[in-house]
C-alpha cells in the first residue's frame, strides 16, 4: 500500500487515532467544551469553591462599582468569608473608604448578584501595621 493509499487517521474527543474515513473528526471536539464545562461546574461544587469564585468577580466589577477616581486610589486584594479587603495608596483615601463602605457595599453586591460582602476592610499601602495582619 503507498502513502496515498492508506486511510485518513482521525482523532477522536480524547485525542487518541481512529482509522476510517467515515468517522466525522470535529464530532468530539463539539462535544469536549460542554463535557469540560460540566466537569469543571462539578469540581467547583465537589470542593465548596462557587463562592470564593463568585468572590474573585470583585476585581472584574470594582472600577465600574466604585468609579474610576476611586479605583485608580483603593484596589480590592481579597474577598473571603464576607470579608472584603481592600488597599488605598494613601491614608486619605482609606479614610475617604471607610465613610463610603455602606454605600460600597451595596453596590459591589448588586454589581455581584449576590450579598457576598458583609464587611470592609481598608489596609493603607505600605502600614507595616497591615502587613502583620
């Protein structure tokens, strides 16, 4: 048999070679993002992590939430257990933070869809006392 003769190799959704020409290559390929998403949905779910997932959407909705000027000044550095932590570049801005944290609050669990922020905490860059904390 040459080169020319021999059959077409496919790959199926596992990536492993498959003979024949009547095997439709882009079959498993249309399937893998579905599967792939609905194992990924059932990791989340096995190890609790939909809400530190949900958390981490801070970052994504923060300058739209708070405003540019805000944000350019104070950045969200983590959400856990309610808690949302935040560090100003300055201690003016912190201050500034701390009397806007209801109103934050609110807006930032709107933006999420969800309470997920119970609490503020506001860190100034550089305080070594933040640093220990």
């Amino acid at each position: 048999m040459s080169t020319g003769d021999r059959p077409r190799r496919h790959r199926d959704h596992l990536g492993r070679d498959r003979l024949g020409d009547d095997a439709d290559p882009e079959a498993g390929r249309r399937r893998l993002p579905g599967a792939l998403a609905d194992a990924l949905e059932q990791v989340v779910r096995d190890h609790g992590w939909s809400e530190r997932l949900q958390g981490a959407r801070v970052h994504d909705v923060w300058e739209t939430t708070v405003g540019g000027d805000l944000a350019r000044h104070v950045q969200p550095l983590r959400l856990h257990g309610g808690v949302l932590v935040l560090q100003a570049d300055s201690a003016v801005w912190a201050t500034q933070v701390r009397y806007l944290t209801g109103d934050l609050t609110q807006r930032l669990n709107t933006a999420l869809g969800a309470e997920l922020v119970t609490k503020v905490h506001v860190t100034v860059l550089g305080d070594e006392r933040s640093r220990r904390r």
